[in-house]
C-alpha cells in the first residue's frame, strides 16, 4: 500500500499529506518494488478522504467510520482480482 510520505508525528500530519509535499525518489519506491516483487500496488491510502477533515478522528491520523467506504474504494479494485482468482500465499 502506498503512501506519499513518512508519517511525520504531531498536528501537521493531515496538511503535510495533503501539500504532496513527498520526495520523489520516495514516491516512486512504491511502484518500482510492486513490479519488482509482481505485486499489486494499492494507491495512496487516503487519496479519497485526506481533503475530508470531518473524516478524521480527533487525532487528525485515524479515519472514522465515515471515511471507510472511501477507503474501500481505494483498496477494493486492487484485491478483488486476487480474490477472484483464489491466489495461493
């Protein structure tokens, strides 16, 4: 699952995230290691909520129950198909 930067601790997280501010040599890690390993890669995590402060607990690092259909959205059309074909571990 990909994220687009180290989750930095205290109350910036949300507006570091959402700045896009991550280094593009850790950006592209992510898809260079799904290829390498034949993984599917799962987009940025939070693309769909991160703009959603309503969608975060008080911690402003945690998605509440609002946000979980979002989250599926993101995470779903990557692990139907391994599903589907019933992938062995």
């Amino acid at each position: 699952m990909m994220i687009k930067k180290p989750l930095p601790r205290g109350r910036g997280f949300l507006s570091s995230v959402a700045s896009g501010a991550a280094p593009a040599e850790f950006v592209s890690l992510y898809p260079r290691l799904a290829g390498e390993y034949k993984v599917r890669l799962v987009p940025f995590f939070l693309d769909r909520v991160i703009a959603r402060r309503d969608w975060f607990q008080p911690d402003r690092i945690h998605p509440t129950a609002a946000a979980q259909p979002a989250l599926l959205d993101t995470v779903w059309p990557q692990l139907q198909p391994l599903l589907k074909r019933g992938v062995a571990r």
